[in-house]
C-alpha cells in the first residue's frame, strides 16, 4: 500500500474539505515526535576514510489514522481520494516543521571535522505489514538538500563547504509495542545532482569531482502523544 507524507497536499485536501462543510468535527490527531543516533557514511575524502561519522536525526508530523480518514471522507474532495490511501495512516507535517533538518551530521575533530544537515520536503512510501506490530516501508524523499563542512587532509582545499540537491531512496523497518511507543530503524541514501562549484570537491592528487551521494542509517524512538484538532 502507498503512504503519502505530503505536507502541503494533506494541508490542501483538508482545507478544502473545511471550507465546504458547515460544522467542524473534533478528532483525535496524535503528534509523532522522534530522535535517535544517526551514522553517516560519505565518500572517502570527505570522510577522511572512516566507515561512519555519528550524528541526531530527528521526526515530527500529525498523524491522520486510517479509522479518521474513513469516518470523514466526506471531507476529501472525490477527486484527490483515488491519491489518498485510506488504509494507511497519513503524515502532515506543517511548512515550519520542514525546518527542522532529517538529520545532522555532528563530527567534531582535530586532523578531521565534519558538520551537516539534510532537510526533505516530500515523502512517498509502499508500506508491507508482516504482523501487526511491525512494519516494513520503501520510499523515496524529494527534494533533498544537504548542506555540508568538511575539513580533511583528504582534501587539496584543505576544508570545504558543500550544498548537495537531490533524491533520497530509503528503506525503513519499524517496530510498534504499544499505540504510543515505536521503534525504527532504516538507511537514506542521497543522490545529488552536479550543480557546479557548489558541491565539488578536490581529493589529494586527483581531479576534482562532484559530491554525488551521502548514506545515513539512522535509529529512531517514536512518541505518540495524544492530541485532538478540528477538522
């Protein structure tokens, strides 16, 4: 099944759905708050030839549950519920909440330093539910940007400040223990376009090249705290 994380499209569908009905409707709405360790994985140059730099990612969004979407389906327009999986729990993050960075790279250091963050605007994934307490997602995060600093004796520059603008493909396993307690774990890889002098980089005694990929695995605690909007 397909879970669609969009922002603004959940925003609109509800927004319209508001505007044409007569009378709002107060359900229950859980706010998922997330953090957890990430290790990022970077070219050897700009990694300095280590497997995994350690960093934070973090989550948030408003979950809309499958039993919400079906009791008031009457307010999504019949033209956007054929995009709109009811069967499947969808995310609203709001426009300010796009803000906060998926995960930063924190790697503080004297021969090498390492600082990033990666923000993502869209989310699109195809869920599998092997029981009833976990899950198992494909997806893909687009845009993706990722701001990046890297000092390293790898480097001709000797430091360097990156941008990188992309796709991010991933997978993700996630465990439920109870309706306000999960557990996932899951692996992002970046793919960045080559932008120009934005997001090229000189190892030691070769050319230059282009910053064209970035890997994170991340593990993340989810809490589920419990809320009510009017819709």
């Amino acid at each position: 099944m397909t879970q669609f994380r969009l922002s603004f499209l959940c925003i609109v569908v509800f927004a319209v759905g508001i505007v044409f009905s007569r009378t709002a409707r107060e359900v229950e709405v859980p706010i998922n708050v997330a953090i957890g360790p990430s290790f990022h994985y970077l070219p050897p140059a700009l990694g300095d030839g280590q497997l995994l730099l350690p960093g934070i990612a973090f989550e948030a969004f408003a979950v809309i549950t499958p039993d919400v979407m079906k009791q008031h389906k009457d307010r999504i327009p019949a033209s956007w519920r054929r995009m709109i999986s009811l069967d499947q729990e969808m995310h609203i993050k709001p426009y300010w909440l796009t803000l906060l960075p998926m995960s930063i790279l924190i790697h503080p250091g004297k021969k090498h330093e390492a600082w990033a963050s990666t923000w993502s605007l869209i989310g699109i994934n195809w869920n599998a539910n092997p029981t009833q307490t976990t899950q198992l997602q494909a997806g893909i995060k687009l845009p993706t940007l990722t701001w990046a600093w890297i000092r390293s004796a790898q480097l001709e520059e000797g430091d360097k400040t990156l941008l990188g603008l992309g796709v991010s493909p991933g997978v993700q396993a996630l465990w439920r223990p109870s309706s306000i307690l999960q557990v996932s774990a899951g692996w992002d890889q970046h793919f960045y376009l080559p932008i120009g002098a934005i997001n090229e980089f000189t190892p030691i005694d070769r050319t230059s090249e282009n910053w064209s990929w970035h890997g994170v695995f991340s593990l993340l605690i989810h809490v589920r705290i419990p809320s009510k909007q009017e819709i």
